[in-house]
C-alpha cells in the first residue's frame, strides 16, 4: 500500500486548527492571570501569596508546557510535510528524467 499524505489538508485541517486553538489557550490563560490578579483586592495576608503560589505551579506551568508542546508538535508536523514535499518532488523529477 502507497503512503498517501494530503499535505494542504494537514496544513489547514490540522496545523491551522491546532495553532488557532493554541491562541485561544494563549486567551485563557490571560483571563486567568486576570482573575487571579484580583485576589488581593479580595483577599489580604499571606493566604494571599500561597494562593498565588499554587496558581503559578499549577495553572500556569501546565498552560506554559500545553502551549509550548503544541508549537513543537505543529512545527514537527509542517516539517514532515515539507520533507514528504521535497521527496515527492525529487521523484518525480527523477522520473521525468
């Protein structure tokens, strides 16, 4: 069986939807940086700072890692499509030959 790869599907279907819900999670994550930098209006104390301390652990580090891992795992697949793209193209122009 021949490896059939659509390489402007990925792109639009795959790639382009990953990097949009990759902005959205970027939008998420604002809000609640937003949120939470409203609790020492609500809030006073060194509860206040331990709050703030498990936010950045927790939320952040995970959103921070999810973001990052998600650019390299769009990065890896436009480069496999760029590479199957080269590939396709020297056999073909081999074949012409």
């Amino acid at each position: 069986m021949a490896l059939q790869v659509n390489y402007g599907d990925i792109r639009s279907e795959v790639i382009k939807k990953l990097e949009a819900k990759k902005d959205s999670m970027v939008a998420v994550l604002k809000n609640l940086d937003d949120t939470m930098n409203t609790l020492p209006t609500v809030m006073q104390g060194d509860v206040v700072v331990a709050y703030q301390y498990e936010y950045e652990k927790v939320v952040q580090q995970i959103y921070s890692k999810l973001n990052v891992n998600l650019e390299k795992y769009v990065e890896q697949l436009e480069s496999v499509c760029a590479e199957f793209e080269a590939i396709d193209k020297d056999m073909k122009d081999q074949l012409k030959v």
